[in-house]
C-alpha cells in the first residue's frame, strides 16, 4: 500500500491520509479479533449463544418494565409476589450482561445465574400451586412462568447446557501445549 | 395492524434463520420499517389518549416503550451476528414485540 504515495501530487495527500486511516482501522480490527480470540469463552454469544443472549436481554427488558411498573405504583398489593419480581429482574439483567461480556468469570457468573434462577422458578412456581395466597398478584415465575410462554422455566436450562457446552470448548484447548498468540483464559 | 407486521416479520427472520443465511437489507429494511410503526402507533396513542381515560397509561406506554427500545437493540445484535442465528435473534424479538403489541391491544379500552 505504501506504493502509491507516488501519486500525482493533489491526489497523493488525500489518499495516503485515506491510506492510513484504513490501515489504523484494519489494525483496530485485527487487535479487537485478537482480544476476543484469546478469551475463548467469547464464543458464549455467537452462533446459538446469540440467540441465548437475546432471548435473557428481551427476558430482562420485560422484567425490568413488569417490576418498575409493581414496584414503583403498587408494592402494597402484593409485597411477595413483586419482590420475587424485582429478584428475578436482576438476575435476568446478570445473566445478560455475563453473557454479552463473555470471559471466565463472566461465565462463572452467568452459571450461578442460570442455576439460581432454575432454583427459583421450580420453588415459585411449585410455591404459587401450593399456597396461592402469596401469590395475590402474578410473578414472573408464578405457575413455572406460565404467563410467559414458559420461557423462565426452559431457559435456565438450555443456558446451563449452552454454557456447559462453551466450558468444555474452551477446557481442552486449556492444556499447556503452548500456542505462541494465546494467553490463557 | 402492527400485530400482523411484527408476525410477517418473525416469520421471515423465521425463514431466514432456517435457510442458513444472514440478516440482509431485506430485514434491514423490515426492522426499520418495525420501529416506524411503533413509533407512529406512539405518536396515535397520544394524539387519541382523551377518547380512553380508563386505559392505565404507564402500563400501555411502558409495553409501547420497552418495544421500541428492544427492536433497535435486538436489530443492532443480530446484524452483528453474521451466521443464522442473527436472523434467529430478530425473530425472537418480533415474536416477543408481537406479543407485547397484543397486550397493549387487550390494555386499550
């Protein structure tokens, strides 16, 4: 590339200042592969991992807007039920955000997440069958999340298996045959 | 109307997402035309708000709001994502405005 700074004159500024800058922003893009590539448990948002991240973003959107809406205009009515609202909002908006970040720790985070949230939704839910009077009002784990297609009950699982299945990705490669551009995860 | 929209636009993400290809300017374009709309549905819901006054309006416009915020978000995730499941990404997204949208349908008195 460096060649055609031999330009004609009026051109040969304007294309090495362009020439340059395409350099800077495909150095920019090579370093930016690079430190996704070396933390391996990036792949946690690509390909299915995608889909995953999207559908606990949208499960934390709605969260978020189901618990300032109870919250905020109507705790009194049913303290329970809302405060296990509010408690599912932050997990969901946990699990997103590990998973967007996308590094070891995240993903030791995000499995904590996802387990805790199984935890929650089969007691809730199995709660709002066997005692309904704490349940004045609906959360989003009541009936195993029923009103909510049943997401918050299946999603906690294919995120277990989903971040089970980047953990073993990443395990193996972990071994110390050393590769001269990784750093370990 | 924005019910049958947000549908027709999961379904073809739908359909992408099956034949193995990425978000292209077609859904680009659908996307675009999908926050168009919830806008315009924002802008009808204000302007006619004086012929409903037993609708709860935070709860109408918090459904409203958080759709509008989910489908540039969910757009701008799943055209970042070039294999399939970009596409899978903006399906979820339309199903769950679609659903959002018939919520705000049955608050609407």
């Amino acid at each position: 590339m460096m060649e055609q700074q031999g330009t004609p004159a009026g051109d040969a500024a304007t294309t090495s200042a362009r020439l340059t800058r395409e350099q800077r922003a495909e150095a920019r893009a090579q370093r930016s592969a690079a430190r996704a590539a070396r933390t391996r448990y990036s792949a946690i948002h690509t390909g299915p991992g995608r889909v995953l991240t999207a559908i606990y973003g949208l499960l934390a959107f709605a969260a978020i807007g189901r618990v300032s809406y109870q919250v905020l205009l109507k705790f009194d009515e049913a303290p329970f039920a809302y405060s296990l609202s509010a408690l599912s909002a932050l997990v969901y908006i946990l699990a997103t955000v590990c998973l967007v970040i996308g590094n070891r720790v995240s993903h030791h985070i995000a499995v904590a997440a996802c387990v805790f949230e199984a935890l929650g939704v089969l007691v809730v839910g199995t709660l709002s069958f066997t005692h309904p009077e704490l349940f004045a009002h609906d959360s989003v784990w009541s009936r195993f999340g029923q009103g909510y297609g049943y997401v918050p009950l299946v999603l906690p699982f294919i995120g277990l298996w989903w971040l089970i299945r980047i953990q073993r990705r990443v395990s193996p490669r972990n071994r110390p045959t050393p590769r001269t551009s990784q750093t370990p995860a | 109307m924005l019910i049958g929209y947000s549908l027709l636009l999961t379904a073809v993400s739908l359909i992408l997402a099956l034949r193995n290809r990425a978000a292209g300017r077609v859904t680009l374009v659908g996307t675009a035309v999908l926050l168009v709309l919830l806008l315009v549905q924002m802008v009808v819901s204000i302007v006619v708000w004086g012929q409903s006054p037993e609708t709860d309006g935070i709860l109408f416009f918090g459904y409203l709001i958080t759709a509008l915020l989910v489908v540039p978000l969910a757009g701008a995730w799943a055209y970042a994502e070039l294999t399939r499941w970009g596409p899978a990404v903006l399906a979820a997204a339309a199903a769950t405005v679609a659903v959002m949208v018939v919520r705000m349908d049955q608050i609407w008195l």
